[in-house]
C-alpha cells in the first residue's frame, strides 16, 4: 500500500511539472537544458 501511495505522489508531482512547463511553452518562456529525465530521477531521489 506504501508502495501505491509514493507513486500516486510520484505521478502528482511530475504532472505539475508538466502543467508548469505547458504553461510556459504558451508563454513563450523556455528553460534551457530542461529534462524530463532529470525531473523523473529528481523525483526518484526523494523516495
């Protein structure tokens, strides 16, 4: 059930980081060296 939870938690994360970038790609803002690697591993770091 744990297991379940820090997914679920994994999973909230990551789509407010795409909602945050969405949002600034319809800005026109751009973040160099952006990756979505980078964010999966960070968030794997935190478990």
């Amino acid at each position: 059930m744990r297991e379940l939870e820090e997914r679920k938690h994994k999973l909230a994360a990551l789509r407010i980081h795409l909602a945050e970038g969405a949002a600034q790609a319809s800005r026109g803002e751009f973040v160099q060296n952006y990756s979505f690697a980078a964010v999966i591993q960070e968030l794997d770091n935190e478990a």
